[in-house]
C-alpha cells in the first residue's frame, strides 16, 4: 500500500443558476493547473442579492489533491 500526501487549497466559484454549478465552475477552473484533485469541502456558502431575489451564488470549497512523487 502506497501512502499518500496531500495538499488543501481554497476556492470560491460563483453562478447565477445555484450552489452545485458554483462548485463545478470552481473545481473546473482550478482542474486547467491543478492534477489529482481527488475531493472537496463545502465550508462556506453564501449570495448576493438583488431586487429582492438571488442575484449570484457564491460556494468556498477546500480541494485536496495528491502531491506528485
């Protein structure tokens, strides 16, 4: 069995349409630079709001990934 060592970084995607595409719009973006992602975290959830309603979406995601070998 191999060990693994990972590494945590700090995202915040955002949407107009809801919380899950604010997460894969920031785990798609970070996927350009960043290999082995292998999970994530919701830790903050948050929006603005406009005229009343849901303007944006806003979702900070911790991501773990392995460190190459």
């Amino acid at each position: 069995m191999t060990d693994h060592v990972y590494k945590k970084i700090e995202l915040t995607g955002s949407s107009t349409v809801g919380i899950q595409e604010a997460i894969e719009s920031a785990i798609s973006k970070a996927s350009e630079t960043i290999h082995e992602m292998r999970w994530f975290e919701v830790i903050e959830t948050r929006g603005h709001i406009a005229d009343g309603k849901i303007a944006h979406w806003q979702v900070t995601v911790k991501v773990g990934f392995s460190l190459s070998e």
